[in-house]
C-alpha cells in the first residue's frame, strides 16, 4: 500500500504464493501493488538486509580511554568488576558524565566476550532410573525461624535422586555428623521404598572437624558400612568442588525459597513446638515430590529392594554417673535420677535426644545438648531430679554451675533475681528451694510460674505459705473410700475349718 514499507513476512508470503500464481494475483494476496511485486520479482533480497547499518549518532565518549586504559586494566585483572573500573575512571577523568556507565558496561561485555578468558563449562550429565540418590546440609539460619519464641539454629539434612527428583528433608540442630547423615539417610530410603545404586556426599569436612585421623577413618568407614547395608556403593565429590554434587546443590536453593515462601504466607515464623517445624517441613517436600509423581514412580521400579531392617543411626557410648548426679558427655553435662550414682549407663546418641539404658534395659530419654559456640560446657538439667537433695541444701543454688538451667521456666529465673536483690541470699535460695519444692510435689509448675509472673508484676515477694494452701489438694477431689471389715468367720470358711463343713466330712 502507498506509504507503507514492505514486511520480510509480507515478501516471504510474496515469493511462496508466486510458485502458484501470477504476479498480479500473488502481490493481491500479500497485500502488496502489482509493481511492487514485480520489483520485488527482480530483486528477492529481503527488505530488511537493504538497510543499512545504523551509524553512531553522538561521538563516542570512551573512544580514547577504552583501548589506552580500559583493557590494560581488564587483562592484568580478569576478575574485576565493571563498577569498579568505573570508578577508577571517575577518579582519572572527572569530566565523564554519569550516563557512560552503562556504555562502559556493555563495552566491557563485549570485549570480555571476544578477549576475555575461558570460562568453566559446566556438562549436563544424563541421569538413569536409580542410579544415583544424593545427600547434603544446608543451612538454614537466614530464614529466623524460632521455636516458643527462641531462635533455632538447624540445618537441613536434604536428600534427592539425580533422576526423579524425589525429594526428602529432615531437621538437624547440631552440625554435620555421621548420626545426623544415618537417620536422615534412612528415613528418606524407608519413605521412597527403595534404594539407588550409589550415593554421593560431598567431603563430610564439616562433619571431619576436629577429629584425629583415626576417627575420620572411622567415620569414614561407618558411612561407608551404611552404604553397604543398602546395597548402595559410597561415592564423594573432590572437597572444594561443589559443582560436582550439582544435583543436589542447586535443588537447595529451591527447597529454600520454598520454604521461605511458605513461611511468609504462613504469617509467622514462629512454631510452638520443634515437631510442629517438622511437619512444615514435611508438608512442603510433600508438596514438591506431589508435582514429580510420574517420574518418581517410573525411577521407584528400578531401585532395589530394602534390607528386612535399619542399621544403627546412633552412636552408643558408656557413661558413668558421677556424685554430682549427673552425666558428662561431648561437653554437655547431663542430670538423672540421683538413685543412679555410681551406675554405668549405655547411652544412644541421637541428633536429637539421648536414649539411657541400664543393661538393656530403657530408663529414659534426655533432650540432647550441645555445648556452646565459645567452647564453654552445655547443661541439661531437670529440678526433679535434684530438688531432694537441694531442700537439705537449699544454699548450694547460691554458687550453683548450672542454676540458671535448673530453673524450669523464665519466671523462676525473675524471682531470683528479685530476691537477690531485695533479700539476703540465704533467704532467697530458701525462698527458691521452696519454690521448686511445691512445683515438683504438687505438679503444678506452669500455674506457679502464672502467679509468680502476677507477683513480679504487682512488685511482690512470693508467698510460700500462701502459694502451698493455693496448690493444697482440694478436699472434695479426694475419693471416699469405705472400708468394709469382713467377719472373722469367714477366715475359717475360706481355710475348711467351719463346723458344718467338718459335719458333712464326718
């Protein structure tokens, strides 16, 4: 049409309906005059090759830095950023307006794609239906989750296979360790119902730290055995190259911001208990494997069948209870029922908890602790098992290593604090003591650490006779029991020695 330019689609669609048709009717067609299409006949070059090439418009601002300052800079130094040789050229020629950045950018660019060095190739690998699963940590300390209001510092234990991309994440609160990696290895084999052919980790350095060379070879060779339950054959990346556990390094980042998203709509990122996070988690990696269902079960076909049980997913240790009614171990010390002093105890170690046995038998299980950052000893301790012995000795909390531990919630702590204060410190401990007393005998610690909060605020010391007639059993919840005296008759029925019994034998 007149005044409008000719299209490459409009010329393409020329050339095609001129095969068939006369100039006239295919130049119709294409929306095209009659000595258009002749013209275009003769000359079949599309019209967007006759342009030419666009010419500078404005001189060129780097025409004489680039090549004298610029690339000298860019072949001492290949790993350095264009900001920052902006910045040099700031400081060289202050003339330079503030839109040149971006052109100084796209030059750099381009010259380090045709100068610059050769970079890493990364070589996508072609996965087989059960041939590979992967393990890994990953931190999860950005995302501020808490528990009951205070911060949980945790890793993820996260697991994959290379092919499906099944998917399994399990909480870990300590760092890298051969338990953390057994139990969460496990409960990812026995959720899928099967087993790869091989399984990465990366190096386990973190999980090395610290340990003589006998113990690296140790744990070493219990991975190694955990693998060999399976039926799995142990491999590892080289340390330092992560991109050689790509198929799982990656997904973290994804797992991440899942979880991240999750959180942010969740509204909160507080749970009340650490179970509650674990079935968030859960639900998410859930959610992800939900969406490769087809391809998880095409790869569930070619693994191989589980062994008739697990294998140990804990470390088992002797410990001895000392005079101090307790237990040390990795620098934790731990307290239990003073009745066993001077026991020796078999204990499981778990990520997660201590499981006590004495013999074979189970005694109880311990929340685990660790020790803190600095290298100071961790406490875990239960008022229960010691307030016997402190209400004969109610001074001893005074100078006590693990008091603040011993109090078993926030408030206890407060009211020491005031009392301190206020009080002598005999009076104080006493005060405490008695406390502690009235919430192990009476059951009652939560509703005591209520009214302690209520005297804290109203500026008040407790009142222990007051608080014990508050927490008294109630009279009326007490059963009625009727004891009923059988006659004594009824002794010489039961033992034949009745007279009409001895009658009938005569």
């Amino acid at each position: 049409m007149p005044g409008c330019h000719v299209t490459d689609q409009q010329m393409r669609l020329f050339m095609t309906l001129r095969q068939t048709h006369s100039v006239p009717v295919a130049a119709a067609k294409a929306g095209l005059s009659t000595a258009t299409g002749y013209r275009l006949q003769s000359d079949p070059t599309l019209p967007s090759h006759k342009k030419p090439a666009r010419s500078r418009r404005r001189p060129d601002p780097l025409a004489d830095i680039f090549e004298a300052e610029v690339v000298p800079l860019l072949q001492s130094s290949p790993g350095l950023r264009p900001v920052a040789v902006w910045e040099e050229l700031l400081r060289r020629h202050s003339d330079l307006g503030s839109g040149v950045r971006r052109t100084l950018e796209r030059r750099i660019r381009s010259w380090r794609a045709e100068y610059g060095p050769e970079q890493e190739v990364m070589f996508r690998q072609v996965h087989v239906p059960g041939k590979m699963g992967l393990s890994d940590f990953t931190d999860m300390a950005k995302l501020g989750v808490t528990v009951a209001g205070q911060p949980l510092d945790h890793r993820l234990y996260h697991f994959r296979l290379a092919y499906s991309g099944f998917e399994h994440a399990h909480v870990v609160l300590g760092g890298e360790s051969y338990v953390a990696l057994a139990e969460g290895l496990q409960n990812a084999l026995w959720s899928l119902g099967g087993a790869p052919e091989e399984h990465r980790t990366d190096s386990l350095s973190a999980a090395f730290k610290n340990l003589e060379r006998s113990a690296e070879a140790d744990l070493t060779d219990r991975v190694d055995a955990l693998c060999r339950h399976y039926g799995m054959t142990p491999s590892r990346n080289t340390k330092g190259m992560a991109h050689e556990n790509g198929a799982i390094e990656g997904p973290h980042g994804h797992l991440k911001r899942a979880v991240d998203d999750a959180l942010i709509m969740r509204g909160s990122r507080d749970f009340e208990d650490l179970e509650a996070y674990r079935r968030f988690i859960d639900e998410i990696v859930g959610r992800i494997n939900a969406r490769n269902a087809k391809r998880i079960d095409v790869e569930r076909a070619s693994l191989s069948p589980l062994p008739a049980r697990r294998t140990t997913d804990h470390e088992e240790i002797i410990v001895r209870v000392t005079s101090s009614g307790g237990f040390l171990l990795k620098k934790v010390f731990y307290t239990v029922p003073s009745r066993l002093i001077g026991h020796q105890l078999r204990v499981r170690l778990y990520d997660d908890r201590l499981e006590l046995f004495l013999g074979s038998t189970l005694l109880s299980e311990l929340p685990r602790g660790r020790a803190a950052p600095g290298g100071s000893h961790g406490h875990v301790v239960n008022y229960h098992h010691v307030i016997h012995s402190l209400r004969r000795k109610p001074m001893a909390l005074m100078g006590l290593v693990y008091r603040d531990q011993l109090f078993p919630r926030q408030a206890f702590r407060d009211m020491f604090a005031v009392l301190l204060e206020q009080t002598s410190d005999r009076e104080a401990c006493r005060t405490m003591v008695d406390l502690l007393a009235l919430a192990h005998d009476r059951n009652c610690e939560a509703d005591l650490a209520a009214q302690i909060e209520e005297d804290l605020r109203q500026n008040r010391l407790p009142d222990t006779s007051a608080l014990r007639t508050l927490f008294a059993p109630r009279p009326d919840s007490l059963p009625a029991v009727e004891v009923r005296l059988a006659s004594l008759s009824s002794y010489d029925r039961l033992l034949g020695n009745d007279t009409a019994a001895q009658e009938v034998a005569a």
